[in-house]
C-alpha cells in the first residue's frame, strides 16, 4: 500500500469515527463506501498538493467538508443537541 493509499485509509476511519453509524460523536450513519466516495469528490475539486494551503491534507477542516458533501449527495442529517438552549 503506498503512502496516499495509507493515508486515505486512515481518513476515512477518522471520518467514520466522527459520523459513522457506531460513532458515539456525531452519528449520521456514514457508510465507508459513502465516506470514500465523498473524499474521491473533494480531492478532485481541491488536490492534494502540499504547496496549496486548501488542498488536501486529512485535517479536520476536510473531515467537515466531507461531511458537508455527504449531507448534500447523501442526505444525511446533522445531529442536533438533544438538550434545549434557553434563550
């Protein structure tokens, strides 16, 4: 496995951590094949050049945009506080 295979497997985990249906975070129910199939979509519109301050790099920034894209193609939905904010 080279090194950008490793480091995708690797995101794709952390964002299964996050969002995933066994997450204890933020459970939207996630598929890994979701999850891959967003990343594929956001490195083709940002890279992966290093050089580039908003290519990919598997930070947290990426981890939300790929959320993003998955709320958007796949429908899933964000996971609102359970608890009521007093105004």
């Amino acid at each position: 496995m080279n090194t950008m295979n490793k480091e995708l497997a690797q995101f794709v985990e952390y964002v299964e951590d996050f969002y995933g249906a066994a997450s204890t975070l933020y459970p939207m129910g996630a598929t890994t094949k979701m999850i891959i199939a967003a990343t594929e979509k956001y490195i083709n519109k940002v890279g992966t050049d290093p050089e580039v301050s908003n290519s990919f790099c598997g930070d947290s920034l990426d981890r939300e945009k790929v959320r993003d894209i998955m709320i958007d193609d796949y429908d899933l939905v964000w996971p609102f506080c359970s608890e009521q904010i007093d105004s």
